[in-house]
C-alpha cells in the first residue's frame, strides 16, 4: 500500500481565512485492504533554537517550539449520505482510492501553550497583545523556522495486524494584508508616514582674496555658505510597503531648502537598501540576525535636484529612480510570534553635491533610515485559481485527466480509479500470437 497527498492547488500561498482542499490517495498494488481511519489535519509550527553560552562549565542547547495551528477533519469512519448509515470501516481493492479533505487556515494563531494575554515576542522584548499568522519562514534565519503542513494518517488491518501509514507535505502561508492591496489609486502627496533629515552641503570654493600687510601679501581662505536643505521621505500609512513582483515601493522623496544659499544642488548617486532583522528567543536566551538587499544602486547621475527659493514649498525627487524596483520574494512579510519576530528598515542614501559658476564642491552622502512594515499583498476570499500560476493548472489538469475515475457509491469523500485485473500466469506466459 502507498500513501500521497494530491492538492489542488499546490503552487498557491494561502492566507488567513483560505480552505485548502485536497486529497488523500491510497494505492493498493494487489490484494484487498481493510481501512478502518482516515486523518488529515493542517499544523502550523513556529520552532527557535540556539546555543547559550551563558554557563559557567558548558554550554547547552535552548529550544521552544509552539504550535500556532492545528485544524483537523476525520474522513473514515464517516457517515454514509444515502442511507444516514455510520461507515466504521473500508475494503480498498486494487487500484487508486482518493478520499477528499478541505482544511480552513485560521484568521489568528491559536497557541495552546500561551493564553490570550501571553507575551508576543518585538525587537527584544515581551509585549502584550495579539499576533499576526507567521508567515512560512525557512532558511532565512539559523535557528529560526516558521513551517506549515499537511499531515495524513491512514490505520488499515491486515492478517489481524493494526498498522498507521503516515505522510505529510509542506504548504505556503502569508499573513492576509491590512492595508490596501494597491497604492496605484493613492496619491503620493497623502501619503501620511513620514520621516525626514537636515543636511549641510558644503558650497565649492570661491576665489581667495589678497590683503596686503605693509611689504607682505596675505591670502585670505574664501567662506561661503553652505546649502542647508531638508530631505524627507513619505510612505504609505504605517510605513507600510507591499512584497511581489507586481507591487512596486511606494514612496516620495522631497527636498525642501532652509537658507538662501546661491547654489544649484545636483544628485551624484542614490542607493536604496531593504535591512530585515530577524529577532529570537529560545528559552531564556536571545539574539538576532540581520539580512540585507540592495533594491537599488546608482552613481554618477549628475542630476540637478529642483530647489525652490521658498522655503515652505517642497520639491520631488524623480520617483524614477525606484519606480522599477520592488520588494523580494524572499523578504517575508513583518509579524511578531511567540518566540521569533521579522521587522524590517529602509536605508536611502543620497549623495548631494553643489555647484555654482562652474565649480563643484565636495560630495556630502545624505542618510535616512525608516523602520518599515513589509506586507503579503495578500487578501483574503481571493480566487486560488486566479493567482496559480497557468503551467501549474495545466499540469494540475492533465494529471486529473489522464486516468478515468469512477466515483463509489458509498458517499462523495472516496473516488476509486478502476484498472483491468492483472493477467494470470497462465495468460502471461501465452505466446503473443495466442492470445
């Protein structure tokens, strides 16, 4: 006997709210198999562990693991839907047998281990409050793993021995998005979260002035103003930004000037840089990881910034330069668990250089960092037919297609494909012209 699970929609991330339905496939290669229970359920885990070397002699291994999700459905024994009769038990003859399952994500984890009012894991310490679904998190982070899963067990008698065939296969999960799915529709000047810096841009070197001193001449230094301007960087609400490949960083960069200086102002390089921090704990130990990825990296652009002699009104920076650029797949979405947490910053590094009657001044590198929150663009009650990729419902198609299917009489959880008998000996050792 052989075990699988068959899902139809194995290429899909789920999120909060979302059934995945499936099913679980027996084969029986020849002889009849007497079923008597079939189980699937969906688990979610999140697990942490390191090593504290906090010990005077040794050092030892802290790990904390907390189930956030368990959700499970019976499908034998069941009851039969013709005659309202209780099914206790199953005689599986050869061929494939597919008995159906739909497993519904919760909207909130569900830790056994931790009440409602537990302590949710943020940037180093232990708030109170509830918690965002974790999303799937593999490899990310050493000793950091937040993992969903399909388990199936199926309990069959044989010769009077009781055996449970286990199996089980990992899924994708995203918490659903809060915020909106697009930004396109916003315009960027109501972007409400903002965060700005004050720079000084030193002016280019004017000519130095002589003085005469009795029979000595003095060359005195040339001062000049520095432009002082203002840059400010505005996001969505809750510096919120959205991952996929279809969903491009919304935000708007202005420069403002705070003095009267003379000079043009000029762009030389920009570079856009995504910090994720990965935060866990274990026990009574602590630490966390940090990941970085360059989301954009110019130089030598020598392109004049606009600047207004009014200090009240504000100047764009070319939304061009990031306009292409979006967030990567392998960022996860932000959330806080029990026992590991994800937050993430944005790193804007500008560097500014002034000009004026042909001469350039020193080039000042600019820096704005803003602590951001990285959303799914998920939500919820979405089609999963829709956002499956069409190679993967094709392939989906063709492998329900390919063998004709006969559904059993007995109720609409199990299919059985029928397969001609195999050949006895007899008929097997017949020369191919006689048979």
């Amino acid at each position: 006997m052989n075990v699988s699970i068959e899902l139809d929609h194995p290429n899909v991330t789920f999120t909060n709210g979302d059934t995945i339905y499936g099913r679980v496939v027996v084969y029986c290669p020849n002889t009849t198999i007497v079923v008597s229970k079939i189980t699937a359920s969906l688990t979610g885990e999140t697990k942490s562990f390191m090593i504290d070397t906090t010990g005077l002699f040794m050092n030892h291994r802290e790990e904390e693991k907390h189930c956030i999700v368990k959700e499970s459905q019976v499908l034998l024994p069941n009851w039969n839907r013709g005659d309202n009769t209780r099914v206790e038990s199953l005689k599986l003859g050869f061929g494939y047998h597919r008995f159906e399952f739909a497993l519904k994500l919760p909207w909130f984890p569900e830790c056994p281990t931790c009440p409602p009012n537990s302590p949710i894991f943020n940037d180093g310490i232990r708030n109170f409050g509830p918690s965002r679904l974790p999303p799937s998190m593999e490899n990310l982070a050493s000793g950091a793993d937040s993992s969903y899963r399909i388990d199936v067990a199926v309990t069959t008698y044989k010769n009077m021995f009781k055996s449970t065939t286990r199996k089980s296969t990992r899924i994708a999960v995203w918490p659903s998005d809060t915020s909106p799915e697009s930004t396109s529709g916003i315009p960027p000047q109501s972007f409400p979260s903002t965060t700005s810096a004050v720079a000084s841009i030193l002016a280019p070197p004017d000519t130095p002035t002589t003085l005469n001193a009795g029979n000595t001449m003095q060359l005195l230094p040339a001062r000049s103003e520095p432009t002082r301007i203002i840059i400010t960087a505005k996001f969505p609400q809750d510096f919120h930004i959205s991952t996929g490949s279809a969903r491009n960083i919304a935000m708007r960069l202005t420069t403002k000037r705070l003095n009267n200086s003379r000079h043009s102002l000029y762009l030389s390089s920009f570079q856009l840089l995504l910090f994720g921090y990965t935060d866990i704990l274990a026990g009574s130990a602590s630490r966390g990881q940090m990941s970085c990825w360059t989301l954009q990296s110019l130089s030598n652009l020598d392109r004049e910034l606009p600047l207004d002699d009014d200090p009240d009104i504000e100047c764009d920076i070319d939304p061009a330069l990031w306009r292409e650029k979006c967030v990567p797949e392998t960022a996860v979405p932000t959330f806080d668990a029990c026992n590991m947490g994800r937050r993430y910053e944005v790193e804007i590094l500008l560097g500014l250089q002034c000009r004026h009657a042909g001469k350039t001044g020193r080039v000042s590198v600019v820096q704005l960092r803003v602590p951001v929150r990285i959303g799914s663009g998920l939500v919820s009650g979405r089609r999963l037919e829709a956002v499956e990729p069409a190679a993967a419902q094709n392939r989906l198609g063709t492998q329900r297609e390919s063998v004709p299917r006969q559904m059993s009489s007995m109720n609409g959880f199990v299919e059985k494909e029928e397969f001609p008998a195999p050949p006895t000996y007899e008929e097997a050792m017949k020369e191919p012209s006689e048979r």
